[in-house]
C-alpha cells in the first residue's frame, strides 16, 4: 500500500515534469531550429544541374510568438548554406486579417535578405492574403509562383520550377501550372503535402511542401495527436515516395493554433540533387 507521503511525492514529481515539459514546449523547442541535408535522385537530372542545392524554409508564421529577430536569425542560418537556389513554402504570417505592416511587411522585408544565386521562389499557403502576399514578396525580389512555373538554366540544359496555388485557401490547378513543360526535371512547391494525392499522377519529380508543423507536438508513445491533413499523421514530416515523385514535408520555423512545440522541432532544410543512373 502506498504511503501517504510516497503518494505526495509523486504527485509532486509528476507537477515537476510537466512543468517542466511545459516550459520547454513553450520557450525552448520553438527556437531550437535544426538542420537537415536530404539528398534526392532524379531521373535525367542535365549534367550541369548535378549537385545543385535548394534551402526550403517554411511556415514562418510570423506574429507575437513567432518575432523577427527569429526570422532574421533563420534567413541569416539559411544564407550560410550559400544554397543556389532557396524555396519559400507558405504561411509568412499567423493571421492575415492584420494590417499588413504588423506583420507582412516586416516578415517580407527580412525575407529580402535571403540570397540564392540562381533565384528564391515561393508559393502561398492557407494562412496568406493571395493579393497582399504576393505584391509584399515580389517587391522583396521573390519569385511567387500561382500556378505557374519557369525554366532555370545552366548554359543549354534546364529544369523546371513550378508552384501551385495552396490547396485549401486557394484554386490550385495542376493542369495550368504543368502547362508547356517537357520531359525535363520538374520540381515542385505545394504548401499543403495532401496535394500529393493529384500531384502522384503526374511526371513531377520532386515535392517541397510544409503545412504541417510536424504535428507541432508529437507525444512519445502516441505520435502526432493533431496533423491538419485529410490523411491524419501520414504526411506529418520527412520525406516520401509516391509513384514517381519524392515529395518532402518540412516541419516549418513557425507555429499555429498554439504557441507550443514538442518534440517537432523547427527546421530548415537543405536538398543536393543528384543525377539518377
Ligand atoms: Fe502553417
């Protein structure tokens, strides 16, 4: 039989892992951003395009949790990488029903610093004004890519670069964005990773999305209690294989719904591709 004072212990052991899981949730892990290189292969990658890097940052979700001097530190860790290329994949801010100099202009005006040589592209995700969005990006020198894509090339060779319209808060058109391509690499931005479910019938090569946060809290033993995903936890994080195309989820810098993480830390990635024999 358990004593008295051995039961208070416990109560009392347990009030301190919580608290103290708490205060890391809430104030350590959302600023503990990590690093992370993915390889990918892709079929006829043209010769020159062989080692190529591409810097993903996602979801900065820029508000009174998620401040600017954190911004500009992640831009400053991604510029380090000195990536040819930087994708940019959706949600600058938490509530787009704020003026845009709270929040828009601000976050856009950090994103300006963002150096790649061969060009950022972004797309817009669930939690963007479409107008407002694009105008405070492209005049920060981004690409933003609605539905469209373009040709980067190196010397005579090229790949395509593509990015759809978010999935949810948008009218994403695959048909529109694919349209005059060829045979040649196609890389793809889609903010929401269930895009993948149309995307999977396609000749893309290679998916970046974000959206999810990694769950944002993923509980030891139980995993990701809340994904907004139509597949649940599937799409969470991490890298996939759908028929032919690679699609990586990444975790994103920022947070929605709750200003918590755990276990889901922040991330920027950084892809090299290579050629697929
Ligand atoms: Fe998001």
């Amino acid at each position: 039989m358990i004593s008295r004072r051995m039961f208070m212990r416990s109560v009392f052991g347990a009030g301190i892992g919580v608290l103290f899981a708490g205060s890391y949730g809430r104030f350590f892990e959302p600023r503990w951003v990590e690093l992370n290189h993915i390889p990918i292969k892709i079929k006829d990658l043209p010769h020159r395009f062989e080692g190529i890097t591409i810097a993903q940052l996602s979801d900065i979700h820029h508000c009174k949790y998620v401040p600017r001097e954190f911004v500009r530190r992640c831009v400053r860790k991604v510029n380090a990488l000195s990536p040819d290329i930087i994708v940019l994949t959706g949600d600058y801010v938490y509530d787009p029903s704020y003026r845009a100099s709270t929040f828009l202009l601000p976050v856009a005006d950090e994103l300006a610093e963002l150096k790649a040589k061969e060009g950022v592209f972004a797309v817009l995700g669930n939690h963007d004004n479409k107008d407002r969005t694009f105008s405070a990006l492209s005049e920060s020198g981004i690409h933003v890519l609605i539905d469209e894509h373009v040709a980067l090339y190196r010397g005579k060779e090229y790949i395509f670069i593509a990015g759809v319209d978010d999935l949810w808060r948008g009218k994403m058109n695959l048909e529109r964005t694919l349209k005059g391509t060829d045979d040649k690499p196609k890389i793809l931005l889609a903010h929401n990773p269930d895009a993948i479910e149309m995307i999977k019938a396609t000749d893309v090569d290679f998916v970046m999305a974000g959206h999810t946060h990694g769950g944002q809290v993923s509980l030891p033993l139980y995993g990701t209690p809340v994904v907004y995903s139509k597949f649940g936890a599937r799409y969470a994080a991490g890298l996939f294989r759908e028929g032919k195309t690679w699609m990586y989820v990444n975790k994103g810098i920022g947070i929605s719904s709750f200003p918590v993480r755990f276990c889901a830390r922040p991330e920027i990635t950084l892809f090299t591709l290579t050629v697929k024999l």
